[in-house]
C-alpha cells in the first residue's frame, strides 16, 4: 500500500477515471432511460466481446497475471478517454472548419484526441506497475483492452442512436450497429492502434529506444487517420479494405516482436504477479523474463 501511494501515475490514474465516470455518469443514465433495451444489450455484448478476448489472451505467452491492470484499461478506455476527448474535440472541430480543411476533418478530430486520450492510459499503467510491466508485451496487452474499452463504449452509445432512429424496433436498431462496428471491416480497429502505440510505449521504456515509442504511437495515429479519412466514394471501401488490413499486419508484427521478448512459459508457472502497482520485483531482478531490461538511466 505504501508503494502505491507514492506513485503519481497511480494516482493519476484513480483520479483521471473517476472525473471520467462523474463526466460520463449522468450521459449513460441519460441512454439508459432513453433506450434502455439498446443500452441493456450494449452492456451484454461489451462483456461478451470482453470476455472473450480476455480468454484469448490469457491463452498467448504474453499474458502474465495482468489481470488487475487490464481492468484499469478497461476503465481507462470507457471512462476517462471519451471524458479527456470532450475536452478538445469541440476546439478541433472549430480548427478544421476555420482553416476550410474538411476532407481530413474527421481523421484530425477522431484520430488526434482519441489516440492521444488512449495513449496516455496505458502510459500511466505502465509507469504505475513499472517495473512490473517492462516487456513489450505487456503494453501491447494494456493498449488492447484501454482500446477496447474505448471502442465498447463508442459502439454502446452508436447503439443507442441507432435504436432511436429505427421506425420500428429499439432492438433492431442496436443491434445493426453493433453489426455494422464490430462484426465487418473496421472492428476493433481502436484496440488495434491502441495496442500498437502500447507496444511501442514499453519498448522504449524498457531499451531506451525512444524511437520504438515515437514509431508505434505515429503508427497507431496514422492507422486511425487514415480510416476516417474523406476518400473518394468510388473507391472509398477498396481504400479502407487496405488500411484494415495493414493495420492487422502491423499488429502482428508487434504482437511477433513482443513474443520474442519472452522466456518460453513453463509448465509450473512464475510467481504471482504484485497485487498493486508499484508492487514489483527489486530493479536488479530479472523477474520480467529472460533477456529483460531496464529503462536507460534507470537506478
């Protein structure tokens, strides 16, 4: 408990997410009275999804005991993001309309504060568990769910207009959005560059190579840039079909490189993981796997 309350990215943490939950509180009751077979079902299918990529992870020698952090991306991505997001969405809009930039207005309002909001959350979960988390591994880990949480939340209120704006069925409506989201081109596109900049934040992190942070925080934006990007209507979906599928690869590639990074699982198992942050091994260990490293200029 001690180490916990020393640490600032810890604090900042709690804090930061539960300004977004009073933000975002009265919002979701709002949905809620306004259609709440829409919001009902969002829930359900958010746990579901979630679920199941936790399932998924936990099956990949990336995974090591990230539970309670994953959770605190979880609420990163639906709480506090979309809370930072409204603080500058608004000024980006006024921005791009002044300047007469329209065809990227969407990818600059979208792509500019939602990353950056993401990104932040897994930083401060990074730094908060270091040195507990110092395999690239694990922000990727970290960066996928923050995304994830995000992107349910996105869907969870997309639902819900679309269940007011259906004639017929509240039900109907939600669920073709869902459909639309997260079951053709496109889905999970916010956990995949989320996970990326993840990656690229705990590489730098633990090499010291600034330039992986940079690359993989460029990337994540670029991606998500270009996705919302105004292209032409008659090759629009061919132009998205590329993005989707380079982001896929990239994710990837990141995901090979962090496996890389890890010592082979055994059969036994490693020790448990801390029970908070700041909870980790002594600096000098190489509790984090083989081949382990620590931050440049780290004491």
């Amino acid at each position: 408990m001690t180490r916990l309350l020393r640490s600032p990215a810890a604090w900042a943490l709690a804090l930061i997410i539960a300004a977004g939950a009073a933000v975002s509180g009265p919002d979701l009751s709002a949905y809620a009275g306004a259609a709440p077979v829409s919001v009902g079902v969002g829930l359900l299918i958010s746990a579901t999804v979630t679920g199941i990529a936790a399932a998924l992870v936990r099956r990949s020698r990336l995974w090591d005991r990230h539970g309670a952090a994953v959770a605190l991306a979880l609420a990163w991505g639906a709480l506090a993001a979309p809370a930072l997001i409204i603080l500058c969405a608004d000024q980006t809009d006024d921005l791009m309309a002044r300047l007469g930039w329209d065809a990227i207005a969407d990818s600059v309002s979208g792509a500019w504060p939602e990353e950056i909001a993401k990104d932040l959350g897994v930083a401060l979960i990074s730094i908060a568990w270091w040195p507990r988390m110092r395999r690239p591994g694990d922000g990727l880990i970290i960066g996928l769910f923050c995304g994830l949480g995000f992107e349910l939340i996105e869907t969870l209120i997309y639902g819900v207009a679309g269940a007011l704006a259906h004639p017929s069925s509240d039900l109907a409506g939600a669920l073709d959005s869902w459909h639309q989201r997260e079951l053709g081109l496109g889905a999970g596109l916010h956990a995949i560059c989320t996970a990326i900049a993840g990656w690229g934040l705990t590489t730098a992190m633990a090499t010291g190579r600034r330039r992986h942070g940079v690359l993989g925080v460029v990337a994540g934006f670029a991606l998500h840039f270009a996705w919302n990007a105004d292209w032409p209507q008659s090759w629009a979906q061919p132009a998205l079909g590329v993005v989707y599928a380079v982001s896929l690869a990239a994710l990837a590639a990141c995901w090979r490189s962090a496996l890389r990074s890890c010592p082979p699982r055994s059969r036994a198992g490693g020790p448990d993981g801390p029970p908070h942050p700041g909870g980790g091994v002594p600096l000098g260990e190489n509790a984090g796997g083989e081949g382990a490293q620590l931050p440049a200029g780290a004491r």
